[in-house]
C-alpha cells in the first residue's frame, strides 16, 4: 500500500477532479464514493471499485472488508484536504461508471405490480437524494431521471441519498423515452399537478404505476399531462401552492404503500 503524504500528489488531483466535475466523471468512466456505509450499497449493487483511498488512523483496516483493487494510504492531515466531510470513516472510492439506462432497469424489474417515480427535470442533487432515500424506505421498484440536469453520480446526490442511489434502481433517459417505456410496460401514468386533477387518496395506485413529479418551479411539462392516464394533487391548506419535489414525493410513495396493503405486513 503506497503512502501518499501530499495533497499535490497527482493521483489526489484526478480524484478532486472527478468529485468536482461531471466532465471529468464522463471522461474517464469513474465517479467517487466517500464513506464506508455508501461504499458498501455500492459494491452489493454490483458496482466496480478501481481505486481506494484510506486513512488508517481513521479506518480500523482490520474490521473494514475492503475490496481487492488498488490502494492508497493517506495520512490524516492529507485525508482531511480531500474529503467532504469529517464523519466518513477514512475511505474514499474511485469506482467505475455503468450504464444506467432504461434497457438496464427492464432487466432488474421483478415486480409484477411495479411502483416507479419519476422526475422531471429535477436539479437540485439533494432533492434528488432525498426522493431516493424515500423511495428506498417505501420499497419503491425504481427510479427514473427524465432529462436530468445533474448526473446520477454527483458526489452531493450520493452524500444527500445516503447510498440510497445504490440500493434503488434508478434510470436516467428523455421523457419521451420514459412515457414509451411506462406505456409499452402497462404502468399507470399519474401526474402530480395542481391543474385539473383528483385528490390524490382517491386515485387507485395498487396496479402497476409511475408517479411523476417536475420541478417545483415549473411542474411538469405538457407532454407528460398529455400522456398522463390520471392527474392527482396534494391538497393544499395554506396560503402557498407548492411543495418540495421530495416531499411531495414521499407522501404519493407511502400512499401507494398505504393502499398495496404493505404497511401491514411489517
């Protein structure tokens, strides 16, 4: 295990590279995975690791089950220029990018009355950590990113999903591609808007179905109300007319929990 005891080192220039820009991830097919619990949803997702770095004075080597691939020590005072943040247990990950897109997620649906959220333009990495971090305590089948405008492997949307962009399946493709996708699938197509639409406790979500969402500025774009088989909304009580993307989203997941009847098998 080679000793890097500089922050100028070349290897260290690459990983802040590909932690600070999404042309460097596309350019050289790796993107970055910092903290022990994030690293292991990756590696059971089937995810690659090409490069580790560790601090020994924070990671205890002996516990830690690392995988078997090029290793890097770094000494605290190194580790603490490259990392995020403090709480990561002394590792970081350089791991190999994959397909993700829907040919891919076909293949990992086993449901036959698949839940599935999709967003719409979504921007922000933290509202896209926390959809993701809902959809996997609601045991949500999978995840679509349409026209995203962050990728799926930004360090932020990784350290905001808690890992949770590892254990849910997720996708990222056009809206067009999504609506022929969810339409040759069979999968209900709820939009959320404000516009015309059912209360959303009143809309059967027990067969097959998508729950899309846009952004909380603009909504959803007409293609996808044309598309829609049903419009639902989130009642609105107070004086504004919005809620956050993930919120709204949590709270049509576990509806659809509530009424799969899955909420009382636990």
């Amino acid at each position: 295990m080679e000793l890097i005891t500089s922050s100028k080192n070349p290897k260290l220039r690459l990983l802040l590279e590909l932690q600070q820009k999404s042309s460097e991830r596309r350019k050289h097919g790796l993107f970055v995975v910092e903290g022990l619990r994030e690293l292991q949803h990756c590696i059971e997702a089937g995810y690659e690791v090409d490069t580790l770095f560790v601090c020994p004075s924070l990671l205890d080597l002996n516990d830690a089950s690392l995988p078997e691939c090029r290793t890097f020590e770094l000494s605290k005072e190194v580790y603490e220029k490259v990392a995020y943040r403090g709480t990561t247990e002394g590792i970081i990950a350089e791991v190999k990018v994959r397909e993700n897109g829907l040919e891919q997620l076909a293949s990992r649906l086993k449901s036959e009355s698949p839940l599935i959220v999709v967003l719409e333009s979504v921007e922000k990495p933290g509202n896209l950590g926390a959809v993701l971090r809902s959809a996997d305590a609601a045991g949500v089948d999978a995840v679509i990113v349409c026209d995203p405008l962050t990728d799926l492997y930004n360090p932020n949307l990784i350290r905001s999903s808690i890992g949770a962009v590892f254990t849910v399946p997720v996708a990222a493709c056009t809206s067009e591609e999504c609506i022929a996708f969810l339409k040759a699938n069979k999968i209900q197509i709820l939009t959320a808007q404000l516009q015309d639409s059912e209360l959303y406790y009143n809309t059967p979500m027990d067969g097959p179905t998508a729950l899309v969402m846009g952004t909380e500025s603009t909504g959803l774009t007409n293609q996808w109300r044309e598309a829609a088989d049903a419009h639902i909304r989130i009642p609105m009580l107070g004086r504004l007319d919005s809620l956050n993307v993930s919120v709204s989203a949590a709270i049509l997941m576990f509806e659809a929990v509530r009424q799969r009847g899955y909420a009382t098998k636990t």
